[in-house]
C-alpha cells in the first residue's frame, strides 16, 4: 500500500491562475456545456499530490465500494474500544438502605458546624415534619449568610447528604441581605411559601418566588447531568444522525456533545452526551430510527467535548485489488506494518463537490480575496444560477 505527499506546489502562485472575470452571458455560455466539459473530475496531481512515499509498487483496489466496506469504531481517551453492546437502561434509583437513618445525626452534627446551632435546629424540625409524612411541609430559610463561598459550601452539603430537598438563595427586601431557602424536593413548584417560623407576619424575604429553574427540581442530584450514550449510524454524516433524533426528541443539534465527526459513508461508532435527558427517552427510539441505534447509557458528571478521544479504529476492506503478484500484497502489507505510513491528506480532504475548495483554499492562505469569492460563487451545476443562466442565454439566442 502507499502513500503519497502533499506537496507545497499548490500554494505556488503557478499552481493555477485568477478566474478571468467575463461578462454574464459568456459565464451562462459556459455553464450550458455538459459538466465534463466545464470541469473534470480532481486528481491527485491537481491538488499537488505526485509522489509516492515509498518505492515499493503497491497494488491498487475499490475502497468504499460498499458503506459497511469501512468501520470505524472510536477509542475513548481511557483506551476502550467505543462499541455498542446494549440497550439496557441504567439504574436511576438513589441508594435508600437502612445506612440513611443512621447516618443522620451525623449529618445533622456536621450541619451544627457548618451553620450554627439555630439553622441546625431548624432543620432538624423540617426533617422531623418530613418523618411524619407531612408532604405539603413549608420550606425553611436559614440564617443571613453573606459569603458567597460559605453559600455554595451549604448547597453542596445537601447535594451530598440530602438528595431528597432542594436548595437555593433569596435576598431580603433590603437588597443586601440574602439566605438559603430548603424545601422538600417532591412539594409543588412555585406557590407562595411560608418562613421557617409558620409565621404569616411579613418576614422580608422574598421566599415567594418560584424556586431555581435551572433544572434542580427536576433533575435528580444523584445522578450525574450529562447522559453518555453510543451512537451507531450506517451510512449517515454524524450530524446528520444527531439533527435526526434531536428532532425526536424536540431538541437542537447544539444540544449534543461529541469528541469527533464520523465518516458518512461508512458504520460507524462513537460518543455523545446529552444534557439532563433521561436514557428512556433515547432507549423509546430505537424502533422508529432506521440506520441508527442508540446504546449503553450511563450518567456522567461532564460533557464531550472536541478532541476528546484518543483516536478512532478502522476496519477496511478493499475490493476489486490490482496486484503483480499475491506476494506483492504480502510485501506491501508487511511494509505498512512493519513501518507505519505517513498521514496524509488525500483527496477526501479537498471535498467532491464541484466547488474547487482547494483552490478557495489556496487564494484565502495569499489573501486573495477577489480570486477566493470569485471561485465560491463560479456557476456549477445544481446550483439555482445555472438554471438562470441557461435561461437567460435561450432567450438572449433568440
């Protein structure tokens, strides 16, 4: 097998020249020729690839003659192999042994420390009141607190032992001062709450508003915010596959989070985490997706982000090989074994459209501006200019 060079020859400013600038009906004469006559189909060595990186002869074959001629499977930066074997849903359930209760006065003695005796007491008449199955319990607010990290430290002590109430920060009417408010996570969302004395008297708080929205309610705390799940596709671009469930799901493209592309033509199997979205909904659309299966979900605490991978696994198989010999074969295959090959750009990178992106390429990297505009809206076929074109050249004919 070899592998070519990309040479420096098309930055060269005789590598091709500045598209002439012609008049519309000249340009509409041009775009009435057959397509093989406005442009041939690339090359390598009209990109500037001329070389082979080694001097064995190689042989030749199909690659891609088929979309499942070529897998990929993605490696996660831990070294897995990314493949989709299940469709189990995770265990959502939060831990409830017997272990909770006793565990309580610890908790509640590591909250004496953090917050003092009076916010202790407090909570632990709401907790009592929640023992008691009193689920319309009216929330409490401890004591002011205007340290904001003391804040977050509080918010996270009952993420960590509480995951049954929620929490979040009111101000006084004053505008400066400001406290933590606690609720019972199963109570309804956004009526008008009482203080933590049962007092009705005005307290000042502004405890009548709806509590934090940004998904604390309703997402369980633990649980982690992202879903990670795989994405199997056949023959699709990947986000193609992913504007195709989002849609299901009544979610944007953006919303997903992927560490790479995947190839179109191709099967293809990677990552991709969703934002506080439930592995049952995904799981509910594997027997209305075609070409697309989803898979082996799991909670995470982060989002993917670009990059993150260590790399992807390709299965190839090449048909309709041209070889001297079968020893010859052999010979190559040891060669790329033996010395690895040099990553280079092909003519996948250049695109198959009739776009010369190399070209628009090229002009950009000289700041050619005028060359580089001029190249991306030159008439091709397809395009709604083609047909205006030809139209306008009939009529200017006749």
């Amino acid at each position: 097998m070899r592998c070519r060079h990309f040479l420096t020859s098309l930055l060269s400013p005789l590598s091709f020249a500045n598209p002439p600038s012609r008049p519309l009906a000249s340009r509409a004469r041009a775009v009435a020729q057959p397509p093989a006559q406005r442009r041939a189909a690339l090359a390598e060595p009209d990109v500037g690839i001329s070389r082979f990186a080694s001097s064995l002869p190689g042989f030749r074959g199909a690659l891609k003659q088929r979309y499942s001629d070529f897998v990929v499977h993605e490696v996660a930066r831990d070294g897995t192999l990314v493949r989709l074997t299940s469709f189990d849903l995770p265990d959502e359930r939060a831990d409830t042994d017997d272990e909770a209760d006793a565990d309580l006065p610890h908790a509640l003695e590591s909250f004496r420390l953090l917050c003092g005796d009076a916010d202790c007491e407090a909570l632990r008449g709401f907790l009592s009141r929640v023992s008691e199955g009193d689920s319309d319990v009216s929330p409490i607010i401890l004591s002011p607190d205007a340290d904001k990290a003391h804040r977050l430290e509080v918010h996270d002590f009952f993420k960590r032992n509480f995951i049954f109430l929620v929490t979040d920060t009111v101000e006084h009417s004053d505008g400066v001062q400001r406290c933590i408010r606690v609720r019972l996570r199963s109570g309804p969302r956004g009526r008008r709450n009482r203080t933590g004395t049962g007092s009705s008297e005005p307290s000042g708080w502004r405890d009548d508003r709806p509590f934090d929205s940004r998904g604390s309610v309703t997402w369980p705390y633990h649980l982690g915010k992202f879903l990670r799940f795989h994405l199997y596709k056949e023959n699709k671009d990947t986000q193609e596959a992913l504007r195709v469930i989002g849609k299901m799901l009544g979610l944007q493209p953006r919303s997903f989070r992927i560490a790479g592309t995947k190839d179109k033509r191709a099967i293809t199997t990677q990552q991709v985490t969703l934002f506080k979205v439930h592995a049952s909904r995904l799981a509910a659309l594997n027997n209305k997706l075609t070409g697309i299966k989803v898979g082996d979900f799991n909670y995470v605490k982060e989002g993917l982000v670009l990059g993150q991978l260590m790399g992807n696994r390709f299965t190839i198989t090449l048909r309709s090989v041209i070889a001297e010999s079968e020893d010859m074969i052999k010979v190559a295959v040891d060669g790329l074994i033996k010395s690895g090959f040099i990553n280079y750009y092909g003519l996948q990178r250049f695109g198959s459209a009739s776009v010369p992106t190399h070209l628009v390429g090229a002009a950009l990297l000289r700041g050619e501006w005028r060359s580089a505009v001029s190249l991306i809206l030159d008439p091709r076929e397809g395009d709604i200019l083609d047909y205006f074109c030809c139209f306008t050249t009939r009529n200017f004919n006749m």
